[in-house]
C-alpha cells in the first residue's frame, strides 16, 4: 500500500507529464484538478500516469469523482482494499 505523501509525490509527477510542466507542480490536497487546468481527458491520463507511478492498478477508475488529491487518495486506496479483499 501507499502512503499519501507516496500518493501526492505520484500526483505531482503525473500533473507535470500529462500538462508537460517543466516546473514543480504546486497544489494544494484539496485544491480542484480543473483549477489546475486538467479536464476529464487529462484527468484519464493523469491516473495512467499515477497507477505507472506506485505500480497499481486501479481499473476503471472515474477521475471526475475524485477530483483532489485527498478524493484520489481515499478512493484509490478503497479500490484498492477491494481488489485485495
């Protein structure tokens, strides 16, 4: 499993790859993926790039449900513990 730190890590160098970003991403837990400029599209590719990341698989995962860092983090840890169960 992963920690949320691991998880934010892993959201920041997925905003940076899919919005090619050559500065360090800032964003706050709770601050929206759209504000960042990521729409539903980027949002598809920015948990490609997450799951890459930490080595997991989250299967069809809906980004627009989770739409921050904390919503990521708690749903792909849920749906992790349910594959796992």
């Amino acid at each position: 499993m992963f920690t949320l730190d691991e998880f934010r890590e892993a959201v920041k160098y997925g905003i940076k790859i899919v919005l090619k970003k050559k500065d360090e991403v800032v964003i706050g837990d709770d601050e929206d993926f759209s504000d960042y400029g990521l729409d539903s599209l980027t949002g598809i590719s920015l948990v490609l790039e997450v799951e890459k990341y930490l080595d997991i698989d989250l299967g069809e995962f809906d980004i627009d449900e989770a739409s921050t860092i904390n919503l990521f983090f708690a749903k792909a840890k849920r749906t992790i513990e349910e594959f796992d169960a």
